[in-house]
C-alpha cells in the first residue's frame, strides 16, 4: 500500500471514531483490520482513546433510550433485576445503576415472593371456579393442606357454604 492510501485510509478511521463515535471493533472489520491495529492507529495519530463504558456492551448510542428501556422493563413488565439484564445482555450491577440514575425505586425482595403467591391465588381460583376441581384435588396439585386452599377461596369471597362448581 501506498502512503496516499494509508494516510486516508487513517483518516476514515479516526473520524470513525472521533466523530461517529464507533468503537475499535466496531471499525476494525471494515477495513479488515483487527481492533488492536485500530488501536495502534489511533495512538500514532495521538487521538484519545475513549474509556470502556456501556458502549462496550450496549448496541445503542443513546443513553437516555437506554434508560427508558431498562426502566420499562424492570416497571412495566416487573422483571426482577437478573430477569431485566439477562433479557438487555447486562449485568444486574448495570441494570441497578441505570435504575438509579433513572430515578426509579428498586422493589424489596418480598414484593417477587408476594407476586409469586398472588399468581398461585389465582390459578388455585380458577381451577375451583372454571375447571370445577374440588378443593382437596387443587390442594394436592400445589402440594397445599385442603383448609389452606379454603382460606385462599374465602378471600376472594367464595365461601365455604357456597356449593363448588361442577
């Protein structure tokens, strides 16, 4: 290669960076060169390299649309902290950090075990309800003493008198 070539071929890679904000492995492959030799370039030229952040991990650019997915996971659909970073490629300690810039109040740990028994409540409803199963039968399937299923059907208002569905 000639130095013409490489000088603008340099220069494509600089502005890349500096300019579009591409990482070095990101530019690497579209000059089919690996990021350690973009990284070399780039200190030839003296140009700053920018610390590894988000942008190392994270496809977007944009770190306010960033937060607002991570906060509409974890509010909207009420992942856990691990359900909201397995689903966005992020470790929990990420997720926890964009929560927190992002303002939004992390739930206490027995608020998913409430969810948990509040979701078992309503199959158990609905099995005595819709599926007319006897109470003994649901109690059985959710490894539950019958009284127990009883109480849970008293709750919402089905009392022990009223007769079962058929």
């Amino acid at each position: 290669m000639n130095g013409q070539h490489l000088r603008k071929r340099d220069e494509e890679i600089i502005r890349l960076y500096s300019e579009e904000g591409l990482t070095v492995k990101e530019i690497g492959p579209l000059f089919g060169l690996t990021h350690v030799r973009v990284i070399q370039i780039l200190e030839k030229a003296g140009v700053n390299r920018r610390s590894r952040g988000w942008r190392s991990h994270w496809p977007w650019r944009d770190m306010e649309q960033r937060r607002r997915e991570i906060a509409h996971v974890y509010v909207e659909e009420e992942l856990s902290l691990n359900e909201v970073g397995a689903r966005l490629g992020l470790s929990t300690s990420c997720v926890r950090q964009e929560l927190i810039r992002a303002g939004v109040d992390r739930r206490h740990a027995s608020w998913y075990r409430m969810q948990r028994v509040a979701q078992r409540n309503r199959e158990i409803i609905r099995l005595c309800l819709q599926e007319g199963l006897k109470r003994k039968e649901v109690a059985a399937r959710f490894d539950l003493r019958p009284e127990t299923v009883s109480r849970i059907l008293a709750r919402a208002s089905m009392h022990r008198g009223q007769p079962e569905a058929k």
